[in-house]
C-alpha cells in the first residue's frame, strides 16, 4: 500500500470517529431540546427533536425512551412499547424503560407482559419502583378527590 493510501486511510478513519463524536453529541442535544418541548406540551415538535436524534444515532437510548413516551401519551400504546424495547435492547438494564413498556403492556391488556417488565425494573432498581408506586398512588388519590368534588 502507498503512502498516499496510508495517509487517507488514517484521514478517513480520524474523520469518521469526529463525525461519530459530533453525531452523539448532536443527538444528545435534541433529546434535551425534545423533552423541553414536552415539558410545555408542545409534543409534535418534542417527536420531531426526537426522531432527529435517532437519525444522527440510532443507538440514542434516551431518543428511543422519551419518543415512547410521546407515544404513550398520545395513546399509541402498540409504538410506544417499540420504542421501549428498543431503549431496552440497547440498554438492558434500562430499569425506567421496562417500568413504562410495563404500563403500556396493562394499557393494551397483557397483564403477563405487564406484571413481568414490572418484575425487572424492581429487579434492576427496587428504589425506582418504589417512586414510581408512590407517584401513581398520589395520581390515583388525585383523581379520587376531583371526583369527589365534581359530585
């Protein structure tokens, strides 16, 4: 091999490793940028930031995450749980995002599905569980007591 072939191969290899740096960080910023977006409500632009950062990197965790829950808010139950499971293929110890797929398996009625994501995430992180019990427990009361005062 020439030197000339030398000198752009390690030309190119330096290139593609800056272009694959400059992605992730690129992708992580439309994460940030989606779950603003989400945060006001404006859901349409927060997918459009995610999709954007599954575009520059697929293997975005974070993207795949917070577009399933876009997903599961909007009640697209069956997208969301692909999104989950892609989080939860690329980091299987991802314990949030097999707390979420759970409640989107019980939303779709597969409460097998349901009650064994459950089981991992409390296996992965029982303190997340926990909070994630306490904060549904204090919606549920929420909902009981605007009931009780619309009666």
């Amino acid at each position: 091999m020439g030197i000339l072939a030398v000198l752009l191969l390690i030309v190119g290899t330096i290139y593609f490793n800056r272009e694959s740096i400059f992605s992730s960080k690129y992708a992580t910023v439309y994460v940030k940028r989606g779950i603003v977006y989400g945060e006001k409500g404006n859901f349409g632009k927060a997918m459009d930031c995610f999709d954007r950062a599954i575009e520059l990197n697929s293997r975005c965790v974070e993207a795949h995450f917070w577009s399933g829950l876009v997903y599961h808010g909007n009640g697209d139950f069956d997208d969301a749980i692909k999104s989950y499971s892609k989080a939860i293929k690329l980091n299987p110890n991802y314990a949030a995002a097999y707390w979420v797929r759970a409640e989107a398996y019980g939303k779709k009625g597969d409460y097998d599905a349901k009650r064994r994501d459950h089981n991992k995430a409390k296996d992965l992180d029982p303190g997340l569980a926990k909070r994630m019990d306490n904060e549904f427990r204090g919606l549920l009361l929420q909902q009981l007591e605007n009931s009780k005062r619309s009666r």
